[in-house]
C-alpha cells in the first residue's frame, strides 16, 4: 500500500501559490510606484505567472487592484506617473499663472517691436524721400 503524500503536495502547491500572489504584488507595488503599462499580460509576464492564474476566482483580489490601477492610467497610451510625481492642483496653476505671464510679456515685447520697426521705415522712407526730392 502506497504512502498518502497528498498534504505535503497540497503544501507545496500553496506554498508556490503564495508565492506567485506575492510576485504579483511586488510587481503592482512597483508599477503604483515607479508608473508603467499596466495589463494582465505585462503583470503575468513580470511576475512569471500565467493570466490564468491572475483571471483565477481565488485571486480575484489581486486582478481587482491590477484593474485600478490600470483605470488611474491616462488613456493617452503613456503610462501613469506615480503618485509622488504628479504634479498638484496648486503647482499646475502656478505654472499656468507664470506661463500666462511670459506669454503677456512677450506679446508686449512684440508690440514694442513693431512699433519700433513701424517708426524707423518711416524714417527710413522719409529720408529716401529727402534724398530722392534733392536729387
């Protein structure tokens, strides 16, 4: 009669599910964190796991948070920046609000220049009217 080694198998088998939920963990972390395409292909391949065992019922806890963070993505195609690097509310206005400034600035500074340009072609052409009347 056979040996009954079905608890350390049934061990094991945990043992290595554990492990591939903590891979994909670590692989999540690293993606909130550091930004980058999220998809249950790209997850699985990082976290040398299969998509099945990520579309698995009993990790449906795991595909829940790969989902969300998939859905903070912007859908321009690029990957989300993390957290601590998007920029706030506040600092995008403070950009806007110096980038409006040196736009107004540099329309003023045109302004000036072409008035500049206008009054020297008028001198200029004052002048070649001068030398043509002489002449």
């Amino acid at each position: 009669m056979r040996a009954d080694n079905s608890a350390p198998l049934a061990e094991a088998a945990q043992q290595r599910r554990l492990a591939c939920i903590e891979r994909v963990h670590a692989v999540l972390g690293a993606l909130e964190r550091d930004g980058g395409a999220v998809a249950v292909a790209g997850v699985a391949a990082r976290a040398r796991v299969s998509r099945t065992f990520l579309y698995d019922a009993a990790q449906a806890a795991l595909l829940a948070r790969l989902r969300d963070l998939a859905d903070k993505q912007p859908t321009t195609g690029q990957p989300a920046l993390p957290d601590q690097q998007r920029i706030t509310t506040k600092s995008h206005e403070t950009v806007v609000k110096a980038l409006r400034d040196a736009n107004r600035k540099l329309h003023e500074e045109n302004e000036r220049l072409r008035n500049e340009l206008a009054v020297a072609l008028g001198q200029l052409r004052d002048l070649r009217r001068g030398i043509d009347a002489s002449g």
